[in-house]
C-alpha cells in the first residue's frame, strides 16, 4: 500500500541543522546536503550563532524531489556526530 504524501514534489524545503559552533561544522553540513541534494544553492545558506557562541543553527531550503530523497537526508545528518539537531 503507497502512502500519502503530505508535500508536493518538487518542492522548497526547508532543513535547520543544528550543532556546536565547531571549525569545520558549516562545510560538513554542506557536503552531506549536496551529497542528497545536488543542485543546492551555497549562497543560500542561512547561519545563526547562538547567543553565547556555543552553537550554530544552519538553515538549507533544498528543492525537495521524493520523500525518499528527504528520508536519505535526515538520516545522513542524524548519523553525523556534530549533528546535535534537525527540524
């Protein structure tokens, strides 16, 4: 049985990485998002330093393709360890 989807593809979709303010953090991200979403704009990366500059908060609106796409994504930046959170 196909489940429904909820998002129509092809769409913008927004991902929000989070993790320590670390040297090679942002081009990490990057890498594994351009491994899922090849056509990824880099100038359009959003970047937020916490209050205290512990933390980065990376936003990446990739045009999302298939659910498929999306699952391969998150769980790539799930199983990174300076990956402390995605929404």
């Amino acid at each position: 049985m196909k489940e429904e989807s909820l998002i129509e593809y092809p769409c913008d979709f927004p991902i929000k990485i989070m993790g320590k303010s670390q040297q090679g953090f942002t081009q990490t991200v990057l890498t594994i998002v351009k491994t899922h979403a090849p056509d990824f704009d880099d100038t359009t990366l959003e970047v937020r330093t916490s209050k205290s500059g512990t933390y980065l908060s990376l936003t990446c609106t990739i045009q999302a393709t298939s659910r498929t796409q999306l699952d391969s994504l998150y769980q790539a930046l799930h199983d990174h360890p300076m990956v402390t959170m995605l929404l």
